[in-house]
C-alpha cells in the first residue's frame, strides 16, 4: 500500500481492510469488536467495509463514505496497523473527491467529524503520496473555514492519534 489511486477497485480495498483487521486480537478488543470484526469463515468484513461498500450507492457516494469512514476512526484504538489502514481508506476517500466536492463535503460533517478530518488530514500530511499535498491543503482549507482555529488546536493537542 505504497499509495492512494482513484483506480484500486473497492473489491481491493475491501481485501486489504479485511485482511488487517482480521489480525486484531479479538480477547484484547472486545469493546470495538463491533465495529472491526472479521468474519473469516466466509470471507468477508463486516461491518466497516459492507458500510463504505453501502455508502458509494448513495446519490453523493463520496460524502457518505467520509461520513462512514470518519464514523468509524478506530481513535481509540491501540493497534497501528487498524490505524494505517483506517488512513489508507480515508485517504482514498478524500483523494477521490473533485475539488468542487470538497466544500459541500465539509458542510455536510458535525464537529466531531470535523476534528477527526482534520487529525486525518495531518496524518496524511505525514506521509505524502504523488498529488496528495496540494488536495489535503484544498480539505485543509475548508475545514478551517467551516470549523475554525478551535479545531486545529483541538487536533494539536488531543492525545488521541489517528
């Protein structure tokens, strides 16, 4: 997962979010189990990956991903690869959506949401993929505008990482 394109199926992407969340220990997970379990047996991710599958039919398919992707950051979570594979997807989701979206997208989000787009946004500021700088400063705009310094502090000093 060297970098984000608008060109790996969601088919791929599910496989690859499966496959790191199948590694989580199940004993020690128990509180997010919900959201992140792996169904095995019949192959297939539940219910994140069904979620974001779910959210692409909508009539504004990148939207609800975000709002799908964003609801379900595994904040609390200790295990690194769930975090870099949360990123992975909410990096696709961001870099997929035109630039006219991007406005319409912010507005649609609570705060809540906002502060975690924004720990997003950093994050992926950290790690730089070909044509990823220029739309991550495109969100980071935007999200300043709807939500203020108060959410780049909230994000700078929030302990929780993404």
């Amino acid at each position: 997962m060297s970098g984000i394109s608008d060109d790996v199926p969601l088919g791929v992407m599910n496989a690859v979010i499966c496959s790191y969340f199948s590694k989580i220990e199940r004993k020690k997970y128990n509180i997010v189990r919900k959201q992140f379990d792996v169904d095995t047996s019949e192959g297939s991710c539940s219910p994140l990956s069904n979620e974001i599958r779910n959210a692409r039919t909508f009539t504004q398919p990148n939207i609800e991903a975000l709002k799908t992707v964003l609801r379900n950051a595994p904040i609390s979570s200790r295990n690194q690869m769930v975090k870099d594979a949360a990123l992975n997807v909410v990096m696709q989701v961001l870099l997929s959506m035109k630039s006219s979206q991007i406005e319409e997208a912010v507005n649609a989000l609570d705060r809540d949401h906002l502060d975690i787009l924004m720990k997003y946004i950093y994050r992926g500021f950290e790690t730089p993929s070909e044509g990823s700088s220029g739309q991550l400063l495109a969100w980071h705009e935007k999200v300043h505008a709807v939500a203020g310094v108060g959410c780049i502090v909230r994000v700078l000093t929030d302990k929780k990482r993404v």
